[in-house]
C-alpha cells in the first residue's frame, strides 16, 4: 500500500513545518480509539504563539498525538515519559503528584484525562517538532520564561477544577 504525504494531520489542522516553536496548549483533549488494534491516543490541541525556529506562523494549530495504550492492549512507556517532560516543563508536575496522593498515575485513567483537560490549556511550552513518515514528533519539550510568551497571552491566568 501507498501512503501520500499529507499537508494535514488527519485531525482537522494543517501541519505546521518543522522547527522550535512555543505552544499554547489548548483546551480540548481527544480520546481516539482503533477499534482493529485496542491503540488509545489522546490528541492535545496547540497553537503556535511564537517562532523560534522555523517556517511556520503565529496563530498556526497542531495536534500532538501521545499514544497511551498500544495495539497490544499494554501501557506505553513513552507515554509516561512524554507527560512527565510535558508537566514538568508546564510546572504542573508537583500539583499532578498532590493530586495523586504518591501513587502511580494511569496516564489511560479518566482521572488523569479530567486532570489534563482541567490544568493544561493556557500552559506554554517550548518544543522542538519534526515531521517524520507523515507524523509530528515533538522532541526537546522545555519551560517557557515569560519573555518568549506573546505579550497578551503572558498575562492570561487559567485556573482548572480539581476533579482529580
């Protein structure tokens, strides 16, 4: 089988070219399901606030995709991993473990998923993404300091319920 480059990531957002951008997360966390494989993904939505590096614009949207569960039905470690960089540079890291009272967190669980919805968007991050086999992968995700955000959103307070 075929598979054509795409100038749209399949989820309703024109891809961004690669390069270093700040990220405004968004609200909106989607959960896709492959009903053939058992795979969970959960999409977070982003726009790009500022440029560092790259060819791509203010305003511009993405979706990053973080396959939690694979096609085996097994938790993903990378998953894991990718949401500890995520909250760590989101200084989100510290409330999550509060939250979650020393235990592990089942990044799967409705309870994280309601934590997410609640706390990331408005949240900024500095990342790295490239294109690769038709897919945005988002590498070096960083804190962000005041100054790299766009003048308005710097000021822009979220707040989120505690539904955990």
């Amino acid at each position: 089988m075929k598979t054509e480059k795409s100038t749209d990531t399949g989820l309703g957002f024109p891809r961004v070219p690669g390069g270093t951008y700040v990220w405004e997360i968004l609200e909106g966390v989607r959960i896709l399901e492959n009903e053939d494989t058992g795979a969970v993904s959960q999409s977070l939505s982003l726009q790009v606030d500022s440029v560092v590096d790259g060819d791509g614009q203010v305003g511009d949207k993405a979706s990053w995709l973080i396959n939690v569960i694979t096609g085996k039905g097994t938790a993903n470690r990378m998953a894991d991993e990718t949401y500890q960089r995520l909250l760590t540079a989101t200084n989100l890291m510290d409330d999550l473990s509060e939250k979650a009272g020393g235990e592990d967190v089942d990044v799967a669980s409705d309870k994280f998923v309601a934590f997410i919805k609640a706390k990331l968007p408005g949240k900024f991050v500095e990342a790295t993404h490239q294109l690769k086999d038709n897919n945005m992968n988002f590498t070096d995700v960083r804190a962000v300091s005041g100054d790299k955000k766009g003048e308005e959103k710097a000021k822009k307070e979220t707040s989120g319920g505690d539904e955990w």
